[in-house]
C-alpha cells in the first residue's frame, strides 16, 4: 500500500526571538512562504510570542505550535501552560523535545501524558524521539527509539484523519547528535531508522495502515543546502527545523524543497 503523505515543515525556533523581533521574522517570512503549495508549513515560537504571532498568520495558510506544554487542563502548576490555553491559540505542539528530555527532566511517562492530552483537546502532537551519540555508538539505537515509541504512545488512541491517508499524529525523529551540531545525519541513515525502526514499531501500536499514514519528520541540522536529500527519501515528510527556521532565506528554500 502506498500512502501519499503531504510533507510537513515546522520551525522550532527554541528560546529565541522576542514579540517585537518574532513580528519582524513572521512578516518577513509569509511572503516567501504563503505561494509555496503541497507543503504544510508551521511556525513554533516560545510561549510569549503565541499571540501576536497568530495575529500575523491570520488568513495565511501557515500553521502555529508551541513547544512543550502541561498535561492538565488548568491547576497549581506554576509556570505551566495547559492543552486547554493552547488551543486556543495555536494547532501544534511539540513534545518530548530531546532538549525538554535532557534539561527539564521529561521522560517517555511524562511525553505520554502530553500526547493524550493534547489530542483529547484537538491539538496535533509533533512527538520527538532520537537518540545519543553515546546510544548511537553503544548500537543501541533501535531499543532506544522503541522504548521512546511505545512508551509515549501508551493508550493512545489517534483521532480520525483530516485528510484521507493522513493521522493527525506526526513524530519527528531527531538523533540528539544531530541538533544544533551542524552534522546532521546521513538522508539514507535517517530513512533507514525511519523505515526500519520507526514505522515498525509504530505499526506494531497502530497497525500497518495507520503507520504508513503518520508523518514522520527528519530535524537535527537542517538547512537549506541539505533539505533536499531528505526530503526524497521515502519514508521521511518533511522536516523540524532548529536554527535554518530563524532565516527566511534558509527556511523558505527548505518549504520550497519539501514541496518538490
Ligand atoms: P537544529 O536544526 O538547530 O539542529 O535543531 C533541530 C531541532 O532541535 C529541532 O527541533
């Protein structure tokens, strides 16, 4: 069975970028993003740009996310932002982060409560898996990707297609090593792990169908001069794009390149 997947794009632009300079990137970036069609584009600023942000894309067909959130919809969790406040202003978020896993204590229990979360309040989880230099070298690659699956996917159940062929579920594999590191993975290593590792065990949660459906996005070093190659790999969508989401003139060649 063949699936055609729409390719996906997201920003993840991390802590950077205040509401004044966030204003200034977004209305720079919709021009050279608004004509590009057979490409879901998304931008995932920090919490405080949320607002003003969406104001921009209003009209556009550009999406929103966040980037982390909370599991309860409201509650004494100081410092914390709900599915629940969300939704309202965006359609995405990212979760299980490898720099949420690695400094703010997140494990696949913690990623597994946010993915329930979000889907039961209609927001599409963008659900980050990868492993380490020290994982990768030790070969254990796919235990770690498995038990990054299947434990963040406990009890899930995915909600229907928007589109037919399409889950509203994507996860982003990003091999820790890759990020922010400027090496990013080979595209024939990416997509093996993709097609190999990630789609498997996905298919053991989902079924064939349903993970043939998911979108499943490359991020560790993407840039505009080496998108491409992912983007003709079989299995791999699109990509979750790091610091090339900060620079219309490296992020709009890499949504130009995932279009085809
Ligand atoms: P870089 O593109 O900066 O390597 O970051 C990748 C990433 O962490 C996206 O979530």
């Amino acid at each position: 069975m063949t699936t055609k997947r729409t390719p996906f794009i997201a920003g993840n632009w991390k802590m950077y970028k205040t509401i004044a300079e966030a204003r200034q990137l977004v209305s720079e970036m919709i021009p050279s993003l608004q004509g590009v069609s057979g490409v879901e584009k998304v931008l995932c600023p920090p919490f405080p740009d949320l607002l003003a942000v969406k104001a921009i894309l209003e009209g556009t067909e550009i999406g929103l996310g966040a980037q982390n959130m909370h599991w309860e919809s409201a509650g004494a969790f100081t410092g914390e932002v709900s599915p629940v406040m969300l939704a309202e202003l965006c359609q995405y978020v990212i979760l299980g982060h490898s720099e949420r896993r690695a400094y703010f204590g997140e494990t696949d229990e913690t990623v597994n409560r946010k993915v329930k979360a979000a889907i039961a309040h209609g927001l599409i989880p963008i659900m980050c898996i990868g492993e380490t230099l020290q994982e990768n070298e030790a070969g254990t690659t796919q235990q770690v990707l498995e038990k990054q699956i299947m434990g963040g996917l406990v009890d899930v159940t995915l909600p229907e297609a928007t589109q037919p062929g399409e889950v509203n579920f994507i996860v982003a594999y990003e091999p820790v090593w890759a990020i922010g590191t400027g090496k990013a993975a080979t595209s024939q290593g990416a997509n093996a792990v993709v097609s190999d590792i990630i789609r498997p065990t996905l298919a053991k949660i989902f079924g064939s169908q349903i993970a043939e459906a998911v979108r499943v996005l490359y991020g560790g070093s993407v840039k505009a001069s080496n998108a491409s190659e992912f983007f003709k790999q079989s299995d791999i969508d699109g990509a979750l794009v790091g610091g090339a989401s900060l620079k219309v003139e490296e992020f709009a060649p890499i949504v130009q390149a995932a279009a085809g």
